[in-house]
C-alpha cells in the first residue's frame, strides 16, 4: 500500500484544522487509510497530508475533479490550489 503526501497552502491553519475529522472521511472514502495532517513548523500556510491509499491512480484522479460534495468541503476547509502529490516509490 503505497503512502501519498499531499501539500497545498490554506488560507487560515486552525480552520483547516477543525475539518481534519471530515477530511479524513472524505480521503477514506477514496480508499485511504492512516491519515496524518501536518502543519508548517514555521506558522506558515503551508500544509501537507500523508496517507496510505490501496489505488494512487484513484486519489490523482479524484484530486484532479473533485466531485461537488468534495469540493465544496475543500472551500470550507480553505483549501488554495495547487496541490503537490508526492508517491512513496
């Protein structure tokens, strides 16, 4: 099972602290498991996601298009593209 981390900037860290039980859901959703949120140590907007998935290819393409539901918890979130995926190799 490979791990993914996702890094991106949100606009506010505690907001997109709050969402961390609902994101998870929605990374389980797309078959992703041990979901760990990271900040910045430096304060700053910057955060990543580290997570195991069973299928890379599914996450990309559901990252990539969002469904509706999704996207609309990534806005609540503060979510500001882009999104850098790195893949365990």
């Amino acid at each position: 099972m490979p791990k993914l981390v996702v890094t991106h900037s949100v606009v506010d860290v505690a907001r997109w602290l709050q969402g961390k039980s609902e994101r998870a859901e929605a990374i389980g959703a797309m078959g992703g498991t041990n979901v760990v949120d990271h900040v910045a140590q430096d304060g700053g907007p910057m955060v990543a996601i580290a997570v195991d998935v069973d299928d890379v290819e599914v996450v990309l393409a559901t990252l990539a298009a969002p469904p509706a539901e999704m996207a609309a918890a990534m806005e609540r979130h503060g979510v500001l593209p882009p999104m850098v995926v790195y893949v365990e190799k």
